[in-house]
C-alpha cells in the first residue's frame, strides 16, 4: 500500500484526535484529548499545519505535532523581543506500523522545516534518550516541594490568618481572565498567549484555574493539576515566588 506523508487540514480534525486517543489508550491508559487539551483540539483551535501525517493506504499510520510558540523577553525599552519557536507533542505510531521508520521520517522533516522556517528552539517533555537522535537535549532543572500546614505553621505561627481567597476561574469569567492575561503579559519573559484561547492554555490537561484575592481585589492567579502548584503569580510576592512549569505553555 502506498505510504503518503502530508500536514494535516482542519477537517481532519476528528480523525487526528481520534487516532491519538488510539493510540495512546493503548499504550499507556484511557486517553481523551478533546477535553484534555482543548487550546489544540477545540474546533476553532485545531489549525492548518500543526500535525504531521503518515498515510498508509489512505488511513493514519504516524503522526507528530509541531505546534507554535512565541517567546517574549523584555528589551527594557518598553518593548519586546520575540523568539519563534515550536513545541513537539502527540508523536505516536499505530501499533500495527511500528518498525517501519514512519515516524523517524516524520521527525526529520519537523525538523528539517523548523531550520528553513526560522525557528530559533523547540521544546518537549518526552524520553530525552529517544529524542536525543533528532538533537534534542535537557535545557533546564525542574523542582518539586511540597508546603503543607506544618510548614506554614512553623513560620508564620499557629495562630496565623489571612485574608486572601481562592475563587475558581471559569471560560466565562471574563473579568478575571482579563486580570490574569494583564499580569502574564508584565512577566519580563513569558510565552505569547492570545486573549481568546487563555483559559484554553491554562486549563490543558484539566488543570484549575484559581484567581487570588484580597477584599474582592485581585492579587494573582494559581493554576494547580491534581494537587499541584504548575503556575503561579502574586502581585506582591518577589519575582522568585512567580513561575511556570507548563510543559506546552502557549
């Protein structure tokens, strides 16, 4: 059968996700991106070109996404410096393909367009050993603590009070939301996010979105997933206590 490597379109939209969810149900559990990752798979979100594809016979056999990012630092003029980049994810090979060198073919050429397109880095948060072939590396350190009760008592005191709140963030919490992209967008770095997809990037993976206030004033933003802190922003916390451990932070 004839092997067909193409981008795919947005009416492929259905397909991609349904073959990914194959795929990774297999291998690993019970996957269902649509609602684990809507900032790609929301049907006004999936786009032309962000999936590569193998066909064999007409059905997908391999894929990989190559999906757009935006670096921003400060250039402490008021303005910015912008970085494009990509971010690797949903590489995946239906089991009955495996062995053939399909998805090997598919990395060389997300690559090998990422050069030709200007693209001055890329990220991804799979098995360094694998991807080591197609020049990928670890680039930073990521630390894990944990801050119960205890902890917070034997510095501020048993009887310690405060008078912030959490109060959750929904799609519809314009307001809120409106805060919260004000105060990414101060972030000296930061990934770009458009306005209209935020909640989408925030709440990837089924993350809570929590705003911060103090008397009804908002103070910051909290992202947490399965009980732990990913995101973090207070407006009067040293820039040490803002940070982010999104793996796909556009």
């Amino acid at each position: 059968m004839q092997t067909v490597f193409e981008m795919a379109q947005a009416k492929d939209r259905d397909e991609v996700l349904g073959f990914a969810n194959y795929v990774f149900s297999n291998d690993y559990d019970t996957r269902d991106f649509g609602p684990m990752l809507p900032k790609i798979f929301r049907h006004e979100n999936f786009m032309d070109g962000m999936h590569y594809l193998a066909r064999v016979g007409g059905k997908i056999k391999a894929m990989a996404g190559a999906y757009p990012l935006e670096m921003q630092v400060a250039n402490g003029k008021g303005g910015v410096v912008s970085l494009p980049g990509r971010s690797i994810g949903m590489v995946c090979t239906h089991p009955d393909a495996r062995g053939r060198g399909l998805m090997a073919a598919l990395m060389e050429t997300v690559m090998s367009e990422m050069v030709r397109d200007g693209i001055v880095f890329s990220c991804l948060s799979e098995d360094q050993h694998h991807y080591a072939q197609f020049g990928f590396a670890p680039a930073n350190s990521v630390y894990t603590f944990r801050c119960g009760k205890g902890n917070i008592e034997r510095v501020l005191g048993h009887e310690w009070k405060t008078g912030l709140s959490l109060v959750k963030v929904g799609a519809g919490d314009g307001a809120l939301l409106d805060d919260i992209s004000v105060m990414h967008e101060a972030k000296p770095v930061r990934m770009k996010r458009e306005r209209a997809k935020l909640f989408d990037i925030l709440s990837s993976w089924k993350s809570q979105v929590y705003a911060v206030t103090e008397d009804g004033h908002f103070e910051g933003y909290i992202v947490q997933l399965k009980g732990t802190i990913t995101e973090m922003n207070l407006r009067r916390a040293s820039p040490a206590v803002s940070f982010n451990l999104h793996a796909l932070p556009w």
